[in-house]
C-alpha cells in the first residue's frame, strides 16, 4: 500500500503517471487515515482542524483543508515542494496570519484578534523576524540587520534570560559577544539569529529553512540542540529541503502537497520509510520524500497546472504588504 509503492508498480509496468485526481487522491487518504492514527487530546502539542489560509491576491486558497496533531516533544521534519504550503503553516501554527478554521497550540488558539487586525498573540523579538507567540517561536526569513551594534548590545533589549543558557549557545555555535551584527556572513548572521530566538526557552519551535547559511558544524549544532530541547518536551517543526543529518534525527514526517497536509505520521509507522531502511538504502528520508514530490510534479503536469515558483509573500508583521511579489 501507500503512494511509493503504487507509484513504483506504475513505473515498472512502464505505465504513464496517474491522473491529477488520483494522485491527490492518494496522497489525501495517506494523510486521512495518519492523522486519525495520531490520536488527540492532552499528549497534542498541534492541533488543526479544517483550516484554511488564503493570501489576498490569492485566486484558491494556499491552504485548504488542513487537518493535523503532533504530540508533544516530537520532532516533525516538515517537508514538500516548493510552494506547497510549508511557510504558511508553520506561520498559521504560530499566529502570524489569520486562518480559517482551528489551529490549537498547547491548547489555545494561534491567532487572537486585536483591533487592529494583527494578531495579539504575536511577539517581534530583538528587532529581527523571530517571532514569539506565547509558548511558540519561529524563526524564518534570513536576517539583515541594521544599525551597528554588537551581539551583547542586542540581547539588552530582550528580558528575561539566564546567563547559563546564553553561554552554553554562544559556546555551542562559536558566537562571539562582540561580533558587530551589521559585518557579519550570513551564516554568522544566522547563527546569532538563533541564539535571539533560544535564549528564551519555549515549548514549540517553528523552522523555516534555517540551515541554508550555516556550515556544517554549525548545522549538526543546530539539530544535536533541538534534539536535546525536544527530549527535554519542546516540540519541533523543522521545514527544510536539505536532508543531511536528518537521518535518524526526525520522529515525524509531515508532507505538505498543494495546500493540504498529505501525510503526518511517525517515522516508524511509515512502512515505505521502513522498507527502505530494511533494503539499506543510504539516504531513506530522502529517497522516500524524492519519491512524494516527483508524484507531486507529476499529477501537476498531468493537471495542467502552472508552477509557483518564484512567487513569494512576506510575513504578515505589523504594517507589511501582505500581497504576492512576482
């Protein structure tokens, strides 16, 4: 069963891809029948129900009806093509925009209303784009800072941290206190991004692409660190498209497809991502997403439609044009 293995028994029959319908159709029941097998109640540290999320030059939804539960401390490794959804998702999971339907953190709702149609449950920490709902932090865009001051300057204006936390990130990810924010690498600008979003402990952390601009060690940092936030009870959603290190690391997939969450499931109760492990092949994350994605790309084809890539939306903060820029 599952869309891999029907997906695998087309290509050596030598057939062509499915139709669009039925391609969806497969990856909408995978993803039915997981979240129903998650289960609920006080162990979820996500809960969605029936939500949708529309951009507003959008034609169709960018999300549509989204069902999912993560049990708390899990590490979901959030992952699909580009344009799927992924960056609306975590921001709807962590109340930056404002959805359709029901989207529970830690059992309250992500976005609050205020009067100025912002989300009150949202949080600009230290200047840059982390923002903090609550419980829940994302961090997303790349940070270009502006004005010269150094790392310590900047961790003034945040309240609230334990120096022990502060040196154990600043000696984990080799930040320098007196680095000046606005001569730094990107991968250096990324790296004390980090420690502005985790010096303050939270029990949901969002990922959006973080990875793109650190090196290798600052990299298996990053994830060693999350693991060892998640075992302590933090839940972690980590949206990337770079799979090194995720081997092993991850206790989730979720797959975004079009709009909708296509599949969230444990690891181990995947049985394409077991069977893979079994055969020895090197790489079974990857092979097993590779496959979802080229199902993907192939019943967008067979549709007709046109791809949405190169086309990006900014977070909605307060006071930003929340349209597409082509």
């Amino acid at each position: 069963g599952g869309i891999s293995a029907r997906l695998n028994a087309r290509q050596k029959a030598g057939e062509e891809p499915a139709d669009d319908e039925a391609n969806q159709a497969d990856l909408t029941n995978m993803g039915q029948e997981t979240v129903a097998g998650q289960g609920g109640g006080g162990d979820a540290a996500v809960s969605i129900a029936g939500m949708s999320f529309s951009w507003p030059t959008d034609q169709q939804p960018t999300l549509s009806g989204v069902h999912l539960e993560l049990p708390k401390a899990c590490r979901s490794v959030v992952v699909g093509a580009n344009g799927a959804g992924k960056t609306c998702l975590l921001g709807c999971i962590g109340g930056v925009h404002n959805y359709q339907g029901r989207v529970s953190v830690l059992g309250k709702e992500a976005y609050v209303a205020t009067k100025t149609g912002t989300s009150g449950a949202v949080e600009l920490v230290g200047g840059i784009n982390v923002w903090r709902g609550g419980d829940c932090t994302i961090v997303g865009e790349r940070w270009q800072p502006r004005g010269d001051c150094k790392v310590s300057s900047m961790l003034l204006y945040i309240d609230g941290w334990d120096t022990k936390r502060r040196d154990d990130i600043v000696d984990r990810f080799g930040i320098d206190l007196d680095w000046r924010v606005n001569q730094l690498s990107d991968g250096r600008k990324r790296r004390v991004q980090l420690l502005l979003a985790f010096i303050l402990p939270s029990k949901v952390l969002l990922l959006d692409e973080v990875t793109t601009d650190l090196d290798v060690l600052a990299r298996q940092t990053l994830l060693q660190w999350l693991k060892e936030e998640s075992e302590a009870g933090v839940t972690v959603l980590f949206s990337t498209h770079i799979f090194d290190g995720l081997e092993g690391w991850g206790t989730h997939v979720t797959y975004v497809s079009q709009g909708k969450v296509a599949l969230n499931e444990g690891m181990e109760r995947i049985p394409e991502l077991v069977q893979l492990r079994e055969q020895g092949v090197e790489a079974p994350l990857f092979s097993f997403v590779e496959t979802l994605c080229r199902s993907d790309a192939a019943a967008s084809r067979a549709g007709g439609r046109k791809s949405t890539r190169g086309v990006s939306h900014t977070w909605t903060r307060t006071g930003a044009d929340t349209t597409a820029v082509q």
